[in-house]
C-alpha cells in the first residue's frame, strides 16, 4: 500500500483528542473525531456541522473525502449530508463535518466520538478538448436502471 505525508495541526482546543487514525490493517479511512466543546443533539431531520478541531495541508494532486461511518448510518441513521465532501488541496480551514440524522430518535454527539471517516484520493485536473462527436459504445445513452 502506498503512502502519502501529509502535514496536520490541532487547534488549541483540540488537544486532548487522538488525531485521525486507521481503526484495522487494510482499512482505508482513518476515523475523524468530534472536537465538540458540550454535547450536540441531531434531531431527526436535522442537519449539523460538527468540527474536528484538525487543519491540513493536503499535497497538491491529491483530495481528502470525508465520508459516513457505516456503523453510525446503520445503527443510528446518522450521515455525512454532502458524501463524500470533499477538501480540496489548497484549503487551509478546520475540518468539518456535516451530519444528518435520518432516523426516527435524536442522536447525541460526544466529544471525542467518531463521526466519520476521511479517505485520500489522486486527482486529475481535466483539459477539455471539445469535438464534434464522441465515439459510440455498446451502452451507448442507456441511463439510470438500463440493465434492470
């Protein structure tokens, strides 16, 4: 598996908890941590953002996805509303989540609890080149459901 460095710093208020980490061997996201000061409550229906109280400076080439804990969404109907975010390369603020709940039951975020997970990927910037026609293929227009 290949590795990226890549530069992190807490906010003062975040100190006390643990910096993103892989939870297993093969995972490929690393938890992100709620650095909430009190307690948030997430209605059902509602949408809050949720800081982790850490900033990076992701290489250039590269983006970080924010994406849901799959035991959150399962157990709790709690989501990342814009999933996966994304940060891109040359943004500098605080990492933020936005959570949904989508059950039927409030659900309480701690401080120190595990939100969501980030995910680093490759990025390619596209240069167009705008043609006439592009090159047909055996789907060709066949859309949402086309195979059944």
């Amino acid at each position: 598996m290949q590795k990226l460095k890549v530069k992190i710093k807490k906010a003062n208020e975040a100190r006390d908890l643990p910096l993103p980490c892989y939870m297993s061997e093969g995972a490929s996201g690393m938890d992100l941590y709620a650095a909430v000061s009190e307690s948030v409550e997430i209605l059902p229906g509602e949408i809050k953002l949720i800081p982790t109280g850490i900033y990076l400076s992701i290489p250039e080439g590269f983006e970080a996805q924010v994406r849901p804990r799959s035991g959150l969404a399962l157990k709790h109907g709690i989501m990342v509303v814009n999933s996966p975010g994304t940060i891109d390369a040359d943004y500098r603020g605080e990492i933020k989540v936005i959570l949904a709940n989508i059950s039927q039951t409030s659900y309480t975020i701690n401080r120190g609890d595990r939100i969501a997970q980030i995910v680093f990927q490759a990025v390619f910037q596209v240069n167009w080149e705008e043609v006439v026609q592009i090159e047909e293929t055996v789907r060709g227009e066949g859309g949402f459901g086309h195979t059944g």
